[in-house]
C-alpha cells in the first residue's frame, strides 16, 4: 500500500528537480497526471448537478475504476434513477436499466452523445486515456499558481487518430493535479472546458474537489456540469468480477 | 382614322392574321397550362410531406424546431386545442411529442426519434397509416406498443411481435426507459424519416418521459395549402392576445410561437424554388421563340407594304401616325391571341383540374406512399395571368421595332421599292 503510493511520489521528486534544470517531456506530465487522478484503482462517490439555465438537477453516482481502461459508475441517488449503470471496459460501454432489467452496448454512433444527460459525453469517459494514445503534446508554457509549477500543454491528434477534436489544451499542476482541460474543434474553437477546484486533501493526497465541465456551444454561459467528490479512495483491491455485465446488474457497494 | 386602318389592314390578310393570333394564343395556353400543372405539382410536394411529418401548421415553444431539446414543451395543449377547435378551415389537429433514444433489439442497437403520438387523431392528419407495410397502425388501447419504419426496422433487425428496448433521457433528466413491442412497420418513402422514426402511443410516451400533460408539437392540418397563412395569423392572435389582459397565470403565452410548414421544412421551400427556376428558363425560351415569330410577321408586314406605306407619307400622313398604326395593328393580334389564349388556357386547365392528370407508371408507386397517383393542376389567378401578361409585354415590344422603322422611310424612295 506505501509502495503504491511512493511510486508517484517518487515521480514527482525526479519531475520536481528536472523542471528547473531541463524541459520536462510533456506526455510524461500527462501520464503522471492520469495516474495520479486514477491511482492503480479507485473507489468514489460524486455528486453530479447538471445545471440549465431554467433548470438543474443533482444526482450521486458511485464510481469504481481500474487503471485507464476499465471503470463501472452507479447511480445512487435520486430514487428514480438508483440502480442505472455504466460499465466500460477497455472502448466498450454499456449500460444497464433496472426498471426494464435489460442491459444495452452503447454502439459507436451513441458514443458522441451525452452520458446521463450531463455535458460529458461517453466518449469524455470511455476514451480518457485517448490523449495519452493518439496525440503528439508540447509544453507552450509554463505558469506558477499557489507556488507550484503548472505546465500549459497543446495536444494534436496524430494524422491517422481516430479522434473527435483537433486540439486539446491542458494546464497541469506540477504535482499531477489536473487544472483544466479544454477541447477543441477542427476549427480551433473551444467546444468544450473542464476545470478543476477546490484542491483539498483527499486519501492522504492533494486532490481537486469539483470538476466543472462547461459546453462553449450551448445557448446559455450558464450551462454546466459539476461534479463534486464526496468520496475518494485510492488503490483499493478490488474484485476482477466487479467489472463485468453481471456486476453492473447488481448494487454494488 | 388610324384605328379603322388598322383594323382594316389586320384582315387584309386574314390567314396570316389567324395564324398570328393562334401563334400568340398556343403560346399563353401553354404558359398557363405549365404554371398551373407546376403549381399543382408543388401542392402534391407539400401535401406529401405536410401529411407526414409536419402538418400545415405547428404550435411549439419558441426554439424547438431548431434545438429539438426535450424540455422546450407545450405545457398546456388542451387550452390550444380549444382553441382550434373554434378555428375555421383547420381540419383536424394532433399532440406528438419526440425524444432522441437509444434503440436496442436483441442484436442490434442504434440511435432513433421516438414520436408519441395519438393513434386516433393522428390518422387524420398522418398518412402513416396508410404506408403501414406490415402489422397495424397503433390503437387507442395501446400502451408499450410501437410502429416503426422500415429500415429502422431493418436495421435493428426486428419484425412485427418482437421488442425494441428504447433507453433515453426523461424530460426531468432522469433516466426513462422501456420495452415496446412492435406492431407494425411503415414506410413512408421519404429514407432518412423511415431510417430513425418509431411511433408510441403518446399517454405511454409520456408516462416514460416523464412529461406530465406537455407535448412538443401541436400539430394542424387546414382544408387547403391557401388557408395555412390566415389560419396561422389568427391562432397567433389567439396565442398571444394584444393587450396582455389580466395575467391570467400559466396560460395563453407560454413562449408559444406558430410556425407554417414552410418555415418547419424549409428544405422543401428550397426544393421548390429550385424547380422553379429550371422552369422559368424553359418560359425564357418559349417567350423567345413566340416573339421571333411575332417579330417575322410584323416586320413582313411592313416590308411588304413598303410602297404603300411610301404612297401614305406622299399623300401627307406623318410617320407618326404610321407609327400609330402599325402599333394599333400588332396590338390588335396581341389582344386578340391573349385573350384566346387565356380562354383557352383556363378551360384546358379547368378541365384537367376536375379530372387530374394520370401519372401513368409511377402511380403505383406514388400511392404506396400516400401521394395521390393524380396531380391536379391548380389555376390561380396568377396562373393563369402572368404567362399572357408576359407574352403581351414581349409582342409589344417585338412590334415597337417595325413601328419604329417605318419613321425612317423617305416617300419617295419607299415608293420605288419593290
């Protein structure tokens, strides 16, 4: 359990020592950073409020994740909706409705669409680790916030990445904590803009407590996605049966 | 003095006349005729699509046709149909509500609009249910039952009796989910609407959707294309009384706007402009080749008559009373062969109005999907006067050159000319 943790400590010594002397390479800024947000694995509880501007409704989900590839979400709350679930393993998700007891594969066309009716689309949680795979980055600048470093990183897709934006921007705090993220269009114009506050510890470690994501396109500047973790617990063990349909089918806890 | 030499010159060579005047007068019943049949033809388009999807005309919270988000609603569309119930020349009018959903049959799952809708009332105003290719239309004691078209059928791989599982969001943000059973299989022939609609009763659509009493769309059908615009303006009067009254609570304005079909499709608006255009240069060209025969006959006149019209200026005629003549002439023609024309063009059209105008081969296949195997031109007055007015414009003009040619003339030389 230390040692687990002492691997990204250890990351942050080597980057904290080489951001003065040379350039850091930034895919490996990106990397720490994704580990560090995920850990090996990862047991939360978030709440999500999607706000409109005539209208706005909260919801708490129950997230377990394992690595980048495999996740599964739950909702708890409201009522109505207990027991809805997401499970994506490596690209694929599918999701599952108590009410009708039917589990569905999402099919690639859905994938753009928004996930629970929120501003993330199941593309923003099945291909996380897309940036990691299918971008080439560059560190375009580096600022100081609260006396850590934060590299301001440009991320192009690779010719032949099949991805949906033509450019990501991310500032990423020296330690792994992810600051924003902004996704942008073909043409260069932010669509989206996810940022992160908050920072307060979480698990023994710094963490952001509020993730905002917001659409640039949508009618109302109002318009957003919060997400606010209640829970976090990092490298838990967790069960390799958890992450399969018939898990999702039941109420984890 | 010039109008009775004119006339008497007209029928000097009454063949020639005829002639003349029948040339002018086929051209205006042809004009009349195309414009008519084209006009009916746009009427049929309309039709077709109104009768599928749109209706003639939609009350919906301002924004919807545009964004299509589920909680832009109707709140209150019984107080609507109250009103269209006391509105002359509407037909027939329906609720629907839609929603994007996740569609999902025991081997495939794909993207769909989910439309709930009121089986009664609906096949008054949709010809859906005339284009049912299998199974049945639903029916008011339907509940998790559902109608599809053909190739979303296709692609899910379902038939009549199996179930498509449909997953989406409720108009609360909840989850709403259901299983229906399909009843029956459309095909209204226009591919991307067969591609992704399905049909539920609307009580169980919104009972899944969370929606309460609200629908997206109040749908209108009036009893003809040329009444949506006064029937539109009164229920927009009604919706938005002028002075706001006492504020009377949740009703009346609710943000409602009132949009006319062309407005919810404007594709099809589009569509027709574009033929349109390819039929006005036809009319250019038949404009063209009527006043160069017009042009022929009038200049042969003057031509012909060069001695006499010498012998004229040598007896003290001024070349503009010549002028005056000549204009006289060519406009009794024109006169006469529009005037023709339009007779004969309007009882042609008259008559294929009553009985339509058969499409041979493609009836069949038009009446499977609810267009009529007829299309009926309409005579309007537009119709039936722009082409003649044209072609009055046209020959006059053509006239003009001769007329004008004739004050050039010097009596001497005009009278040694052959």
């Amino acid at each position: 359990m230390k040692k687990l943790i002492l691997i990204p400590g250890l990351i942050l010594v080597l980057f904290s020592t080489t951001a003065f002397s040379a350039q850091p390479d930034a895919k490996a800024i990106i990397a720490q950073a994704w580990d560090y947000m995920r850990g090996r694995t990862s047991v939360s509880e978030v709440r999500m409020t999607v706000h409109r501007a005539d209208w706005e409704r909260t919801s708490v989900i129950k997230a377990w994740t394992r690595g980048l590839e495999d996740s599964i979400f739950q909702i708890i709350s409201p009522k109505k909706d207990k027991g809805n679930g997401t499970l994506k393993i490596g690209r694929d998700m599918w999701t599952y409705n108590p009410k009708i007891n039917r589990v569905v594969k999402i099919p690639p066309s859905m994938m753009s669409q928004s996930w629970m009716g929120s501003d993330f689309s199941n593309n923003d949680l099945s291909k996380a680790d897309t940036i990691l795979n299918d971008y080439t980055h560059e560190i375009v600048g580096t600022t100081r916030s609260d006396g850590f470093t934060v590299y301001e990183i440009r991320s192009l897709p690779k010719p032949e990445a099949p991805v949906v934006w033509g450019m990501q921007t991310l500032k990423i705090r020296e330690d792994g904590i992810l600051l924003e993220q902004a996704f942008y269009d073909e043409d260069m114009k932010a669509v989206k803009i996810m940022d992160t506050s908050g920072i307060v510890e979480m698990d023994g470690r710094p963490f952001p407590e509020k993730w905002t994501m917001r659409s640039m396109d949508a009618d109302s500047k109002e318009d957003y996605t919060l997400l606010e973790y209640r829970n976090l617990k990092f490298d838990v063990p967790l069960a390799d049966h958890l992450f399969t349909l018939n898990a999702l089918k039941k109420t984890q806890r | 003095m010039e109008i009775l030499m004119a006339w008497r010159n007209v029928w000097r060579n009454p063949r020639r006349t005829i002639l003349t005047i029948l040339a002018i007068a086929f051209a205006c019943l042809v004009l009349i005729f195309m414009l008519s049949v084209q006009v009916g033809t746009y009427e049929v388009m309309i039709n077709a699509s109104v009768k599928t999807r749109t209706g003639h005309i939609q009350v919906i919270k301002k924004g919807y046709n545009k964004d299509h988000k589920i909680r832009q609603v109707v709140s209150d569309p019984e107080s609507i149909a109250k009103i269209l119930d006391q509105t002359p020349h509407v037909t027939a009018h329906t609720f629907r509500a839609n929603a994007f959903a996740l569609l999902s049959s025991d081997l495939r799952t794909c993207a769909g609009l989910i439309t709930g809708v009121d089986p009664e009332r609906e096949s008054k105003i949709s010809n859906i249910v005339h284009t049912m290719r299998k199974g049945r239309f639903l029916k008011p004691s339907d509940t998790n039952t559902a109608v599809l078209g053909a190739l979303l059928a296709k692609n899910l791989k379902v038939n009549v009796g199996d179930e498509v599982v449909a997953l989406g969001s409720a108009m609360d943000g909840s989850v709403a989910a259901t299983v229906l059973k399909v009843a029956g299989i459309f095909s209204s022939g226009m591919d991307d609407y067969d591609r992704s609609a399905i049909q539920i009763p609307l009580p169980h659509f919104q009972e899944v959707f969370y929606m309460e009493n609200a629908v997206h769309e109040v749908v209108v059908t009036c009893d003809s294309l040329w009444h949506v615009s006064r029937v539109k303006e009164s229920l927009a009067a009604a919706l938005h009384p002028k002075p706001p009254a006492e504020p009377t609570g949740q009703d009346a304005d609710q943000g409602l706007v009132c949009l006319s079909w062309d407005e919810l499709t404007p594709g099809l608006i589009q569509s027709i402009q574009m033929d349109l255009g390819g039929g006005l240069i036809f009319y250019a060209i038949l404009l063209v080749m009527v006043a160069f025969s017009i042009m022929n006959t009038f200049v042969m006149a003057v031509f012909e008559r060069t001695r006499e019209l010498g012998t004229l200026l040598a007896i003290g005629a001024g070349p503009g009373r010549l002028s005056k003549m000549l204009v006289l002439e060519s406009a009794f023609l024109t006169l006469w062969g529009i005037t023709l024309g339009i007779l004969a063009g309007c009882v042609l059209t008259f008559w294929f109005q009553h009985t339509g105008i058969p499409l041979g081969g493609a009836e069949g296949m038009l009446k499977q999907y609810g267009i009529p195997g007829l299309i009926r031109p309409r005579l309007t007055l537009a119709t039936a006067l722009s082409g003649p007015a044209l072609v009055f414009i046209i020959t006059t003009l053509t006239a003009l050159y001769p007329a004008l040619k004739v004050r050039r003339l010097t009596p001497v030389d005009a009278m040694r000319a052959v």
